[in-house]
C-alpha cells in the first residue's frame, strides 16, 4: 500500500514538471517580440551549450567517455566540495584608507608607497598568518573598477612565505583571462620555461567575502633560483607609456639590489636600445 502511495506521488510529480519544463520552454522560445532571436540563438550554441559537436572550440565530445566528462565537470562536479584556498586580508582602518587612496590615484607625498597588513591562509583545515606589505595594483580600469574588486601588490616580510612565494599579487580572474593564463603558464612549465605560480583563492577581506580571486606569482630571485636560474636582472616594461612593440620603454626590478656591475650592464643596455630604438624611427 505505501508502495502504491510513493508510485502516485512520483507520478504526479512528473506530470507536474514535465508541464512545467513545456510551458517555461514555450515561453522561452515562443512568447514574445524577441523569440526569433532567442531560438536563433539557442538552436545555433546549443552544442557548444552542451559540449559536443564541432563549434565547441578545442574539444569535441564524440565519444562516450568525453560526454561523461561533460557531464562530471558541468554538473556533477558543481556539487562537490572544493579544494580552493582562503585568503583573507586583515587590515586596520588606517592602512585600508592608504588602500583606497591608491586605488582612486589620490597620491600625494605623505602616502606610503604600502599599506600594512596580514594575510590569514586557511587550507585543509590549517590556518596560517603572516605579516606583509601591500598596495594597490595595476594601470587598467577593471583593476580598480572599486574597493572590493581591486588589484594587490603584496610583499611577504622576511623569512616568511605564502605558497612558497615571497612576492605576489592578487586579482580578479577575468585581468588575467580567466583560464588561458594558467593554461599558457603550465604549458611554459612542461617546455621547460620560465613560468609563474598562479593559484585560484576565495578572497575576503575583514570577513567580508570579495569572490575567486588569483594569486599571481611576483617577478623576484625567488621565482628564478626555484626554477634552476641564477639571481640575475628581470626585464619588463613601463606599461603607463606604451605597450606596443617596437616603441618601449623598459624598467627594470631589483636593480638596486644586482650590485655596480650589472648597474653598468644595465645602463649600458639601455644605451644600446634607445640607439636601436632611433635607426628603427
């Protein structure tokens, strides 16, 4: 009798979201000025929507075990508990202010070039904090579009690291092309490359959520010597001048640090391609 009972539940409520999932169609593709577009739309990506068929870019699902894995990572895998780290930012009001005025470009001399700060890490359950410097970071407009969504410059204090990284910057996925960025430097790490550390976080900041952010490993001799390169000059560019090859300007990180001789080489390179710089003009 139970069994019964459960059957005609069961029937009942299929019939009701079966008719539901009819009439919520009808008004998606039917209803409406706009249910041309909206079909159009819907008939033209659904493969690429579901993973299969030829417009799905890089990866076609022809096969039973390729579907499966559509199937795993775009749904099953969603309710899955993730192994994404915690970060949050501990800052006082005071150096949040300095923060903000950064982000808003309201410098003036008694600004710090850094705020002060800690960093409170919480993977497998262990927690971990550590004292740094940070700023605000980055010339574009997305990264300072507003306070929760801003970019970091972090540098870790002495004899102190995070994820084995002593500098480091902090941001939201979309600045570094989601993905792509982490795909590009993994295939830099099997060809044997120079290639940065870049690691998917929950962001907070005084206990208020901010998001999936990316950690982003920083240009120092730390980066060179754990990747078997000697301490040596690390070249990139004034990206607020021009960002357009032949017409660059470089700048050049820890030059102070590299001692009299490489400042001479360096000065000397510089010599060299303001030369280049002008038989290309």
């Amino acid at each position: 009798m139970l069994l019964k009972y459960i059957l005609k539940f069961f029937k009942v409520f299929l019939i009701i979201i079966g008719s539901l999932t009819i009439i919520f169609s009808y008004l998606i593709l039917f209803y409406g000025d706009t249910s041309n577009q909206r079909r159009a739309i819907i008939f033209s990506n659904s493969n690429q929507m579901l993973g299969i068929g030829k417009k799905y870019n890089h990866f076609v699902a022809n096969t039973p075990e390729k579907i499966a894995k559509v199937i795993y990572f775009g749904l099953i895998k969603n309710f899955k508990k993730n192994d994404i780290p915690k970060v949050e930012i501990l800052i006082n009001f005071k150096n949040l202010k300095i923060l903000e005025a950064q982000r808003q470009k309201k410098l003036n001399n008694d600004l710090p070039i850094y705020a002060k700060a800690k960093i409170k890490i919480t993977k497998n359950n262990k927690t971990e904090l550590v004292n740094v410097k940070i700023r605000s970071k980055g010339d574009r407009e997305m990264h300072r579009i507003d306070i929760d969504q801003m970019s970091y410059k972090i540098d870790v204090s002495k004899n102190n690291f995070i994820f084995g990284m002593e500098e480091m910057s902090i941001q939201k996925p979309i600045v570094r092309n989601y993905g792509w960025e982490l795909l590009f430097h993994e295939i830099m790490k099997k060809e044997g490359l120079i290639n940065l550390k870049l690691i998917p976080i929950e962001l907070s900041r005084n206990s208020k959520q901010l998001g999936i952010f990316v950690l982003e490993e920083g240009f120092s001799k730390e980066l060179l010597e754990t990747q078997g390169r000697k301490d040596g000059p690390i070249i990139g560019i004034e990206e607020e001048l021009n960002q357009t090859f032949p017409i660059l300007t470089y700048d050049y990180y820890s030059e102070k640090k590299m001692g009299n001789r490489t400042i001479r080489y360096i000065h000397s390179f510089k010599k060299k391609f303001r030369i280049f710089k002008k038989k290309l003009r």
